[in-house]
C-alpha cells in the first residue's frame, strides 16, 4: 500500500520484504557496499586530481627554468660579444688631464709705478696728450679750452718763489691749458719731475703759484695785484697747480663759488690724465709678449 504520492513502498502479505508489525530491517550490508564504493572513488578522484595538479606545478617550474636558462645564456652571450677587446681599448684617456703651474703668477703693475719715475713713464707726453680736445666737461659744467703752452723752462711758467723752487728741484718741463666758463678762467700747470721724490720736494717747498695763460679768447687774468685763488698736489712724478680768477681782473673771496668750483674741476680732469697715463702703460706692460 501507498502512504501518499512519494512515500515509501511497502511489500504486502506474502512478499518476502512483508513485515506483519508494519516495519522492514534495512539490508546493512548492501548499504556498507555502497559507502566502501563511494568512498573508493572519491579517493581515486582525489588521487588522480593531485597527480594532474603536480604534473602541472612541475612543468610549470620546469618551464621557468628553462627560461631563465635561456635568458642568462644570452645575456652572457650579448655582455661578452659587447665588451670590446683588449686590442680595441685605448691606450690613455682621450682628453689630457688639466696640469697646474706651481709658479704664482705675478701681481697686475701698479699703475702709479709708470707715473713715478722718467724710467718706466715712456709714453708720449705733450699738451694735446695732456689736455686733449676742445673743452672739459665736468658733471653739467663745459668749459672752453684756451691756450695752450709748454716749457723746459720751468721757472719761465711760474710766479714769484715758485719758480727757483722748480728749478732747485731739477724740474724737466711744465705743462699749461686755461679752462674758461662765465667770466672766471683757470690755468693748470703740470710740472714734471725724474723721480717722484723730487717731485714730493717740489709740492712741499711750493710758494706762490704757477703764472695764468692767456690768449685764444681769455684776456690776461690773475696777475698782480689780483688776488686769485691758488691749489697745489701731485700724483707721482708730477706736481699740478692751478691759478683762477675772474677774467675782469675783480679780486676773488671766499664767497666766489663759481672760482673754487672752476679750479677744482680742472685739478680733478688734470689728475685723472695722469692716472689714465699710468693705467694705459700698466695695461700695455700686463699684456706684452714676455721675451724668452
């Protein structure tokens, strides 16, 4: 009889799997057969599939050993062909090591050494090298360049002492431009000596003035009895004075700016010809071929 759709089957009377209580005993041994088999070829699939999963690994390993075999191999062979032979190397360094002189090499001249003495001091020397041009301009001040002298008499260019003191002192020769602007004219007189010693006699024993040089459109100034504004200084072997006034022959004071101002822009432009002199012969000594 049937327990419902799906239920279990039961043997009826007279069947040999008939249970007269109701119940059946299950066939344990044919149950245990069936586990022992199921159990068996689980242990075959779990066998098998380890051996598939080692042969896999080992050829795996196998080809990565080979690869990298491979790989070295032409890595050896490439760095071998490409290193150069010993025939092929140079014997030096292509570019010459730098090399140092030992010799300290000598100070640049000193400028004020070829204005100190007539034996280094060779370069020209005349009014037009002196006081070249037409005019001087200083800052926004142009003065008018007059005339021109130049003497080996010294004395003959001087005023009162300083004349015999110039020619005491074995003075070569004096130098004169006069400057002008508005009225007030100055003279620059550059007096040239052998040695600057002589020269550093001269300026300290200095008296009186050099004498104003007229002419070229400056009348005579600054002669007795006008009272002029005098300098005096030097720079190696010369000595430079300068007279100025007021070209109507007025007596100058303290308060004639115009005067000071003149006389110190033409002592300025004077001292910087002569340090200009220095430095040409000095550039000229550094850069001369050096005799073998």
């Amino acid at each position: 009889m049937s327990f419902g759709q799906g239920g279990p089957s039961w043997g009826g009377p007279g069947s040999p799997d008939h249970d007269p209580h109701g119940t059946q005993t299950p066939d344990w041994a044919a149950l245990a057969d069936a586990s022992a088999a199921r159990t068996r070829r689980k242990r075959w699939l779990m066998i098998g599939g380890g051996v598939l999963a080692t042969g896999a690994i080992a050829a795996i390993v196998a080809t990565a050993v080979v690869s990298m075999n491979g790989g070295n191999d032409r890595g050896t062979e490439n760095t071998a062909n490409d290193l150069p032979t010993p025939t092929d190397l140079p014997d030096q360094s292509p570019e010459a090591e730098p090399t140092f002189s030992s010799v300290r090499p000598l100070p640049p001249p000193n400028p004020k050494d070829y204005v100190s003495s007539a034996d280094k001091d060779k370069a020209p020397l005349s009014a037009d090298t002196l006081f070249p041009g037409d005019k001087l301009t200083m800052s926004d001040r142009v003065y008018a360049k007059g005339a021109t002298a130049r003497t080996t008499n010294c004395a003959a260019a001087a005023q009162g002492a300083l004349g015999s003191i110039l020619a005491s002192n074995s003075c070569d020769q004096v130098i004169r431009a006069t400057y002008s602007r508005d009225g007030v004219a100055v003279t620059v007189g550059v007096a040239v000596f052998e040695t600057e010693a002589l020269a550093l006699k001269a300026k300290d024993q200095a008296e009186d003035g050099v004498a104003s040089l007229s002419g070229a459109g400056v009348p005579t100034f600054c002669r007795a009895p006008s009272i002029c504004r005098k300098t005096t200084n030097s720079y190696g072997r010369y000595v430079y004075f300068t007279v100025g006034g007021f070209t109507s022959g007025k007596n100058v004071t303290t308060s004639d700016k115009d005067v000071f101002t003149t006389g110190d822009d033409v002592a300025e432009f004077a001292f910087r010809q002569i340090l200009e002199r220095g430095r040409a012969q000095a550039s000229a000594a550094a850069t001369a071929p050096v005799d073998q």
